[in-house]
C-alpha cells in the first residue's frame, strides 16, 4: 500500500469533488449519502444523449486508487444505470451517489479510469 496517499473520509472527499467540479462549471449533484467516514461513492456520469457511464473506485497492483467503469466501458442508458446502481445499494447501504452532469465531455475525475 501506498502510505503517501492522503486519507479523507468519503464525506471530506465527495465535498471536495463536487467543489472541484462546481468551480470548473460542471453540475455535480449528491443523490445520496453513505457512510460518513468509509461508504464507497459511486459516480454517476451523466453525458445525456451520449448515455452514462457508472464509475467506482478499486485498488491497482501498487495500492493507488483507480476508477473502474461499470456495466460496461461504453455510455449506456440512463436507466440502465440507474438499474446497476440501484443494485448496487441494495448490496450495500452505506454507498454514496454522485452524479456529474456533462453534456460537453469536460469532465475530469482527476485519477485513473481503467
């Protein structure tokens, strides 16, 4: 493990991403809130026509945080989606959803999405 990497709670890291996102003129919505300290966000990646995309994070081979894009690589329908994520907190009900609304394709997580 990497131990150079900062630790946040989850709420301190969604705060910041949806500040970080905010000032760079990208909707970014809190649809729902987990576990204050440890829940697992979810991002929902919301392109509109283009489809969404389910992002959640994982742990490569050396520790570092990356972004694994769910129900497929490729935009799917919006309720597509919101199928996989509603089963998702079916699973486990301290997970967090944060939706990014980007019709113009700017958005930038700002870590790896493999």
């Amino acid at each position: 493990m990497d131990y150079d990497e900062p630790v946040l709670t989850t709420a301190m890291w969604v705060s910041a991403h949806i500040r970080r996102c905010l000032s760079l003129g990208i909707p970014a919505i809190l649809v729902r809130r987990g576990d204050e300290k440890a829940g697992t966000v979810l991002i929902k990646w919301n392109r509109f026509s283009a489809g969404c995309q389910v992002l959640s994070p994982s742990r490569n081979a050396q520790g570092r945080r990356v972004w694994i894009a769910r129900a497929g690589a490729e935009p799917a329908p919006e309720a597509d989606t919101d199928a996989y994520i509603a089963r998702q907190i079916g699973r486990d009900p301290d997970v967090w959803v944060l939706e990014i609304e980007d019709m113009q394709g700017r958005y930038d997580l700002g870590e790896p999405i493999n």
